[in-house]
C-alpha cells in the first residue's frame, strides 16, 4: 500500500517538473520571439534562416545599432515641428476653454515661440534670395523697389503702346452705347482717346438712333447688340476684323489703362507676355 501511494506522489511529481520545466522553456521563448531574434523566426516565413537549431556563425548579424539606424524615426526637424503645431493647437484650446492665468501663460510662451521661429524663417528666407538671384522671382517679373518699378512701368508702357498699335492692323473696337445714357456719356471720350492714341478702329453702335459728341456718326443697331446677348450699356468688345470674332472688353465705365490692358490681352494668347 505505501508502495503504490508512493509511487503516485512520485508521478505527480515528476508531472510538476515537467511543467515547470515547459514553463520555463515557454517564457524563454515568449522572450525571445519579443526580442526577434533568430530563435523566434519562423522557417516557413523566412526562408533565408537557417534550417539548424543555432543560427549559421558565418550569417551577418544586425548589430544593435544598425538596427536601431534601419528603425529611424522620421527627421528630427519634422517631430519637432509636429510637437509644436500640437502643443500649440492644445495650449489654445486649453486656454478658450479654460482662460486662467497659467493657461494664457502657456500658449502665450508657445505662440511667441512659434512666431520666433517664423521670423528666423523669414530673414533667412531674405537673405538665401539675396545671394541666389535665380531664385528671385522680381528678377524675372514685376520688381519690389521703387526705383526698378518706376522703370519696369516706364518700359512697359512703350511696350504695351507698340504692341496695341501693332494689333490695331487686325483689331477694333465695338461699342455699344444709348444716347440717354450718362455712363456711355462719360465712357465716350475715353473710348475716343484710346482709339486716336493706337490708331484703333472704332465702330460705334447705338441702340436707339442717337449720337453721342464723340462719335457723331455712328451705326444703327442691325441686331448685332441681340446677337452679342447686350443687356448693359456701355459694352465693349473687341473685333477681329479677319475672323469676324468678338469678345468682349467690358462693360459699364473703365479708365484708359484698364481698356488699353484689356484689349492687349485679349487679342493674345493666354500666358503670353506683353
């Protein structure tokens, strides 16, 4: 009897073992597959491990701090800047929601921190595009000191006033008046002026049988006016004396200049420079 109670205890015992000894064996191997290292890997997902019990000696192994530079964050600069646009946000938030002293004190420290950084951003973005005059785009187009648009306006109006008169071989005007109307009145001299100074061609159009003093000869309206969908008066358009096209300038009262650019640009294709 004691024979058989004794040979019982020693089974359970010899099952605690084991079970001790498998837990053992389990937490090693939870560890490991934490670590990922060779241990872990499975055969049939990795086909370059090794199918022996230990890894192959002449395999390279990741040092830790290869490892550590493959698992790079992203740069420095872009942490940084995220931390501080959420910090920011929060701290202003925070401080709406919230306006204790301390709260304001935070996102005022933040904010004048931010815009620290914007003013270091915009000096330096100064002084890049002073040595980089590549990079300088008033070189290329429209110019910032006085002095350079005071000279980039003078060139450009003899330019523009020898392109119109250029165009002025194949394009007119169209204008479309009333005789009772006070802003065709006010538009009439202008329209004048413009076409004497370019040498344009005007064809004025009245839609109700009366002349204005700046074009007393002028057309009746033969439909034209309907055809061109006219609801506004003055109306403008520019004519195409080959092709018989129209498109149109404006309508309503506009100064010289703003004609004078409108008509150059509109009998040139978009993007181009003038």
């Amino acid at each position: 009897m004691n024979n058989n109670m004794d040979s019982k205890q020693q089974k359970w015992l010899n099952r605690i073992a084991w079970l001790i000894v498998f837990g053992c064996l389990l937490s090693v191997f939870n560890a490991a597959r934490a670590d990922g290292n060779w241990y872990s890997q499975d055969v049939w997902q990795n086909p370059e491990r090794a199918f022996q019990w230990y890894p192959d000696p002449r395999a390279k192994q990741t040092k830790p701090e290869e490892q550590q530079q493959q698992t790079a964050p992203v740069a420095n600069e872009l942490v940084q800047f995220e931390l501080l646009q959420k910090q920011l946000d929060e701290a202003r938030k925070i401080a709406i929601m919230s306006p204790t002293e301390a709260n304001l004190k935070r996102y005022i420290t933040l904010q004048e921190f931010a815009m620290n950084q914007s003013a270091a951003f915009t000096d330096q973005w100064q002084r890049v595009i002073w040595q980089n005059p590549d990079l300088d785009y008033s070189q290329r187009g429209r110019p910032t000191s006085a002095l350079a648009i005071q000279n980039y306006d003078a060139a450009r109006v003899k330019d523009k006033a020898a392109a119109i008169r250029q165009l002025a071989a194949q394009h007119g005007v169209l204008f479309i008046y009333r005789s009772d109307c006070p802003y065709c009145h006010a538009m009439s001299p202008i329209v004048r002026r413009f076409a004497d100074t370019h040498g344009i061609k005007v064809m004025p159009v009245s839609l109700d049988g009366g002349p204005l003093p700046d074009f007393p000869q002028f057309l009746p309206n033969n439909g034209i006016a309907e055809k061109l969908q006219v609801t506004t008066v003055p109306a403008l358009y520019v004519m195409d004396t080959q092709t018989k096209q129209f498109k149109p300038l404006g309508f309503g009262v506009m100064a010289e200049s703003t004609l004078a650019d409108r008509f150059l640009t509109y009998t040139l294709p978009v993007g181009a420079v003038y």
